[in-house]
C-alpha cells in the first residue's frame, strides 16, 4: 500500500510567550499544499527483523529507529497486533525547511497503517497517537487548514481557502536552526488575531500577517530575505518564509513562467493551491 504525504505553510507565525516549560506559546495557521514524499509498506516475508526502512530521494540524517515513520509503527504495535513490515520512504519535500515533512511522514504511516492493518482506529484516535510523536504531526490526520496555538499543537478548523491561486516556494540550500531562530524572538500578543487578518482578501496580508521569525532570520541570512523580495517583484500578492525557514513562498493569482530559472541553486516549485 502507497500514499503520499503532503507539506504545508504556515500563514502568518506570531510567537506570543515563552513558557514554563521553556517553550513557546504560538499561534499560526498550517495550510496543505500539493509538494509529497511517497511512502509504501508492504508484509516483510521474513521475520528476521520487526521492519526495514528503504530511504531514497533528499539524505535523512539519523538512525533508522530515529525516524518518525518507525517510531510511528513501533508505537502503535504496542497496541495493535501488526506483522513485520518493509517500509520505502522516498523524500521529496526538503528537510528543515519549515515545511512539515517529517511530521506529514508519521501522521500519513499511522493512517496507512490503520488501514492496511484494518486497525479500526477513529480519527480522534490516530491524532492522539500522532501527537505522542510530534507537536504539528496530527495536523496531517485530518490536513485540512486548522488556526494552531499551542506549541504548535492545539486545532482549530479554519474556513479558508486559497483555490485558483498558485504557490511558488523556493528553499535555499542553508539551514536554519530552530532553537537559534528562537533564542532571537521577543514574544508579544499580536493586535489583530491571525483568524481576523485571514479572513480579508489575500492582497491586504502583505501589510498585517507576519511571521516573526523573520526579522532575525533576514539579519543572519540575507539570502533568505533576497528570495522573498524577488518573490513579490514577479508579482506575488503575499510573500512569507514558513515556520522558521528556510523555505519562503509566494502566492499569485496566475502561474509565473520558468519559474525555475529565477532561483537557480535552490529548491523550487510551483504548485496550484486548493
């Protein structure tokens, strides 16, 4: 059995506490786009072994036991009886680039595998599962745009859509460390809720929705800001870095042409959004 996870963007990023915990409070909207890893699992006919991970497409880093689509199979096979298994993931949404593959990997496995094992799990019973594993991950259960608060981690459904538009999202070849990226921000509750400014037309989001990773992130790495600049002089009608980055996209109202050629070195691809 095959499926294919799907990244998201995050629209607007406010971080608004620093916790306790040494966390942080958020708030933000996660939104699904067409850019997918595959992932199949098959019955491993021996049982020499309780899976085996085939990894092809972008490098992972990390032991195999380190990846979420096996901690997301070990995880539910404390609970549910499942056979030896052969897993090949092939990773095409790039990695630490605010983009949410790794979480859409476990949250799609766990929904393969309630269905290729018929496991019977509810969907309230896979987010569960999914949120053990990683904040954003039972997002991707239901993957429909939700406003999230939280450290990333409590949903609500939001109405919204952006069908017709065109996303173009470019990622650099830099990583970003997320606890850098953090140790940089000075939390602060936003005037105007993003639920409110998403609410308005696209073309006012420029002036009021801000991710506020960005201001520390463009300092260090003008490169990154450079890419969200040329994003709106093709004509993008709102312009943003996701999460922490590094990956910036655009959102226009008709596809750009050859868009590849404006940033080459770096990821990019354009997608029609939903």
């Amino acid at each position: 059995m095959i499926t294919f996870p799907n990244a998201k963007i995050n629209l607007g990023l406010n971080i608004t506490e620093k916790r306790a915990d040494g966390y942080h409070n958020l708030e933000t909207i996660f939104y699904p786009i067409h850019l997918q890893d595959a992932l199949e699992v098959t019955r491993r006919e021996k049982d020499d072994t309780p899976y085996t991970l085939h990894v092809k497409g972008t490098a992972l880093e990390g032991a195999p036991e380190d990846n979420l689509v096996v901690k997301a199979y070990e995880l539910l096979k404390k609970d549910h009886e499942m056979p030896p298994i052969d897993i090949h993931l092939f990773k095409h949404i790039p990695t630490g680039a605010g983009l949410g593959g790794g979480s859409s990997d476990c949250a799609f496995m766990i929904k393969l595998l309630n269905e290729k094992f018929r496991l019977n799990l509810s969907l309230e019973e896979m987010e569960a599962y999914a949120a053990r594993l990683g904040a954003d991950c039972a997002f991707f259960i239901r993957n429909q745009p939700v406003f999230a608060t939280g450290i990333g981690n409590i949903f609500e459904p939001i109405r919204l859509s952006l069908s017709g538009c065109y996303l173009v999202l470019v990622k650099p070849d830099i990583f970003v460390s997320t606890r850098e990226a953090f140790a940089h921000i000075t939390p602060h509750k936003p005037e105007v809720s993003l639920k409110d400014i998403a609410r308005q037309p696209v073309e006012t989001w420029k002036d009021s929705m801000k991710n506020d990773f960005e201001d520390s992130v463009f300092l260090q790495y003008p490169e990154i800001a450079a890419i969200k600049d040329e994003l709106y002089d093709l004509g993008a009608v709102y312009a943003s870095m996701s999460g922490s980055g590094s990956s910036v996209y655009g959102i226009f109202r008709q596809p750009v042409e050859n868009v590849d050629e404006k940033f080459g070195g770096c990821f990019c691809r354009q997608r029609e959004l939903d």
